[in-house]
C-alpha cells in the first residue's frame, strides 16, 4: 500500500554535517509500510522517481533516508519540506 506525506528532509545526525538525510514518516502512517522495521520503499519524492529504506529513529519513529542523488533529482535540500509517496519495494525471484 502507497502512503503519501509530506515533512522536512533533516541530517539523521546533527553532528555529521553532509552526512545522511532523512525524512521522519508520520506516526500514523507506519503500519501501512509494515510496521516499525528496515523496509526497501519506492516511489517519488516531490515527483522524482525515488528507492529508499525506512530506518528506525529512537524513540519510536520511522524516518526514510533520502541520497543526494535523490535530494538533487527532486530539487530539494536539507530543510526544505518535501513530498512522498512510497510504498514497500516488490521483488521477483529469478
């Protein structure tokens, strides 16, 4: 199932500068991707094709990283809100 949001893209950490970017998904919206677990999702990101993995964030929360390739193909930064649509990455067998 496709979850669809919107949230700012933040430093996972704040004291690694450059490092990875992440955008937490809404609390509500976690058991439409399969729970709080490491998921592969697909989509786009402010209508870019976007791959990504879900992470668990301390506390409770899920977030999604995002690569600068994928910041950069949906014309977005650290800090700017974005929008998501995602949903758990099919795979087929060979």
């Amino acid at each position: 199932m496709a979850v669809t949001f919107r949230g700012p893209v933040r430093q996972w950490r704040d004291d690694k500068p450059g490092g990875l970017a992440v955008v937490d998904i809404p609390n509500e919206l976690v058991r439409d991707l399969g729970g709080r677990r490491q998921t592969r999702v697909t989509g786009n990101l402010n209508g870019a094709d976007f791959t990504g993995s879900t992470m668990l964030v301390a506390g409770g929360g899920l977030c999604v990283g995002v690569s600068r390739a994928a910041l950069k193909a949906a014309d977005a930064a650290v800090g700017d809100e974005v929008e998501l649509i995602i949903a758990p990455a099919t795979t087929t067998a060979s």
